[in-house]
C-alpha cells in the first residue's frame, strides 16, 4: 500500500502543547495576508506570457537547482532529467527518476516546500515513489490543463501582493511595462516590479566584462573606457528602472569588501579593468569601489541596497561545462563584514535615506557582525535567511541570533529568492509558520507579551517588508 501524502496542520510548530497553542493563534494572524516578495528571479515574462505550463518535469525539475544538487550528490546523470541546455525528450521517464528519490529529500526543505505544493496545488495524496511517478505526473497534466492554473491566475489567487524580478541593467523593461499596464487593468491584482541587478558590469574577473561595459557606456555615448561615461550609464539605467517602479538594486559579490576611493583612483581601477587584463587586486578594488559608489547613487535615487554575497560560484568546473551556471554547484563560503563594510558605513551608515540590506549564507554572523551592524547604523538591517539556509532550523537560529542583539524592528521581512514560481506560497507560508513559533517560544519564556508577539509577527509579515522596501 502506497504511503499517504499529507500535510500536518502543526507542522512547524513546537511540540509542547502550551507554546503550539500560542504559536497557533499568532500564526492564524497572518497566514492569509498576501504575500510580499521583494527580491526573487521568477521571469516577467512568465506573467507576460500566460502560458499554460508544459508538463510535471518541465515545473519542478529543470529550473530547480534545490533538487539538482541532491540527485547529483547521489550519483544521478542530470542530463536523464533535463538539466541543461536542452529539455529533455522523455519529460516522462525524468519525472519517474525523481519520483523513484524523492527520499532524498526527506528532511531538506525542497521536499518541505514540494510537499505543500503538491498537496495544495494539485491536491495530491499519495508519496512520489517508482510506483506513484506516473499516476503523479498524469494527476499533475490534468490541472495544468485547466484554465485557472496560469500564471497570472496563480499570482492572483496566492495572493502576491507585490513580487520583484532580477534584472540586467540593460533590459529593455519592456516586459515590465506590459504588466504595468495589466495591473491597472486589473488582470494582475499585485505589483510586478524589476530589480537592477549590475554584478556582470562591476565584476572585472568575469570574460563578460568588457563585452557587457562596452555596451553599458554606449548607451549614454560614452566610451567604454571613459569612467565618468560609466557612472553616468549607471545612473541613466537605474533611473530608467525606478521609472518602471523598481524599489531596489541587488548586489552579488563574493565578498562585501567596500573601498572609498576618489575619481582619479576609480578612473585608473576602472582602465585597468577595462582593458581586459586586471591584476586580482585591482579587480577587487574596482569591485569595492563601486559598492561604496552603488551606496551613495541609493541616497540619491532612493532604491534600496541588497547585499547578497559569500558564494562560490561554478564548484564544480565538469558541472559547469556540462550544464552551465545555476545548476547546483554553487556552494557557500565564509563572510566578513564589520571590516570589509566600515568604508561604505564610515561614509553613509549613519544616514537615514539609505537602506542597506545584509544578507549572508554564513550563520557564524548572524549575532557577531550583521546584527550588531544594524543594532547601530540606521541605514543597515538585517536580511532574512536565504537558499542554502532559508531552511526550518536555520530560520530559528536565526532569530535566535540576531533578536537578541537587534530585536525585531531591523530584520527586513522573508525573502522567497526563487525561480520556482508555484513554491512562493509554501516558502512564505512556512516563514510565518517559523515566526510565530519562534515568537511563541519568547511568550511562553516570560521574555515577550503576547500582544507584543502579536505586535511583531505583523509587522514581520506585512509592514517591516514595506517600509524598509519602500513599498508604499
């Protein structure tokens, strides 16, 4: 007999029964709030678009890097499920090779969120398994199939109140003035906005580089090797990214390492880059310089500043030349901030107009450095927990870590950061599910009022989010 696929009304919760009972009545404050997603990298053109989706494996697997990852670590070729450059033919046979480990997931939070998806999404009750796989993928084409599983319906009906994409600086934003036009409409009942996302354009150890500042100066007619040309290309193009209602500009360096140099040292870092050969030091110091530069360019434009670094990105060069980038060998590293950000912060940290959001994938920072930044400058706070760590235990660690020594007013809300559009109900729902149950723990500790319990996970979910996000 096939194991039921269920999900648990507690889940999530404490299994004392006195601190689940409030865990339970905060949650039921917010769990039917709708959702706000500042930063994430599902495509506009997937709401543009409309399409039906294609089919289980074409859903779940070729764009997640979650399960790629695992079924690689377990020894899988990840061309048999599609991974790569070119869909698989037997979307079929894929969807029966991850039904067959779908135990590898037992305990992760990708089978965490899955679960939710399919039990919610699709109504499915029985546990993906070799014998399951087909009747799950024949159960799943039939609500494809059905009108209001489109994109946009899904977005209405989550509901998304706001959702953020990830952009190149030089997109057109097309897509996003066609959405615009639908929210007005009313055929898209939330925002869709872009986000301005440089990294390919500042970091000079990419092959891109010159390709992509080339392009980049000559939109303002500049030469690529003219810096003043560069910046004022920069603010040219987060203009144009504010005026189709992007609230931010997101940073992925390796290192958050800042430098607060004049123009005559920018312009000679800038050359060196520019001319396709940069020395490492120079390469890192342009990088820095720049993150300092994005800082006061964010007072003055007033898009907030997300800080995503500590990754390591392509590992595995085999995996790289065999399936590209965002196939699931980037892997974390360890973070320093309270050195690597004091130019930035001895310079804009004590101003108000900027908002800088610090993520990391390295816990070990939580309370030593992230949290004691925003515990002083009013210009920083604290991200949420993200990919590696956007996990149950380590979103109550992460509370743990930093409410101690920043209480709750600096963190900036739950990120979803996804490309798998149909899991950003079930991330955020287990967000606040995590919130109320950290919360809970604080009330029945004689630590926190339940009506400042109350107080908190609202705002966590709803107002913090679209003040530090400057939402509106």
């Amino acid at each position: 007999m096939n194991e039921p696929l269920t999900l648990d009304p507690d889940r999530l919760f404490p299994a004392d029964p006195q601190t689940r009972e409030v865990a339970q009545e905060l949650y039921a404050t917010v769990k039917d709030l709708p959702i706000i997603s500042p930063h994430g990298h599902v495509s506009p053109d997937l709401l543009l678009d409309n399409a039906a989706f294609q089919d289980a494996t074409d859903l779940f697997l070729r764009y997640d890097h979650y399960v790629f990852r695992m079924l690689n670590a377990a020894g899988i070729d990840l061309e048999r499920i599609g991974v790569g450059k070119v869909p698989t033919t037997d979307p079929r046979g894929a969807w029966r090779i991850f039904c067959e480990n779908w135990h590898l997931l037992d305990g992760t939070a990708s089978g965490y969120w899955l679960t939710h998806e399919f039990v919610t999404l699709f109504g499915l009750d029985v546990m993906p398994s070799a014998e399951t796989a087909d009747e799950i993928y024949d159960r799943i084409a039939a609500r494809l199939a059905e009108p209001d599983f489109r994109p946009r319906e899904l977005f209405n009906s989550f509901p998304i109140a706001f959702m953020a994409t990830t952009d190149d600086p030089l997109d057109s934003l097309d897509s996003h003035a066609k959405l615009a036009e639908l929210t007005v409409s009313g055929a898209i009942k939330g925002r869709v906005a872009p986000t301005f996302r440089p990294d390919a354009y500042v970091n000079a150890r990419k092959p891109e580089f010159v390709e992509k500042v080339t392009a980049l100066t000559a939109s303002v007619g500049a030469a690529p090797d003219d810096f003043r040309g560069y910046l004022e290309a920069m603010r040219a193009s987060r203009a144009r990214f504010v005026e189709r209602g992007a609230v931010s500009a997101d940073f992925g360096v390796s290192h958050p390492r800042s430098l607060d140099l004049n123009d005559e040292e920018m312009s000679a870092l800038y050359r060196a880059c520019v001319g396709g050969d940069p020395s490492p030091e120079e390469a890192d110091a342009f990088e820095s310089g720049m993150l300092t530069r994005f800082a006061g360019m964010s007072i003055d434009d007033g898009l907030v500043m997300t800080v995503h670094p500590g990754v390591f990105r392509n590992h595995s060069t085999a995996a790289f030349d065999r399936f590209g980038p965002d196939t699931g060998h980037d892997i974390p590293v360890a973070t320093e901030f309270t050195r690597a950000l004091r130019p930035l912060l001895e310079k804009y940290g004590n101003d108000k107009r900027l908002h800088l959001v610090l993520f990391t994938l390295d816990e070990t920072v939580y309370s030593r450095e992230i949290a004691p930044l925003a515990g002083f400058y009013p210009a920083v706070y604290i991200g949420a927990p993200w990919w590696f760590i956007d996990a149950p235990d380590s979103i109550l660690r992460f509370h743990a870590a930093t409410s101690e020594v920043a209480g709750f007013s600096r963190l900036s809300g739950f990120i979803d950061d996804t490309r798998a559009f149909l899991s950003i109900p079930a991330r955020h729902d287990m967000n606040r599910r995590l919130d109320a149950a950290f919360l809970a723990r604080y009330v029945r500790e004689g630590r926190l009022s339940l009506s400042s319990a109350r107080h908190w996970i609202h705002r966590l979910t709803d107002e913090q989010p679209r003040e530090i996000f400057r939402l509106g």
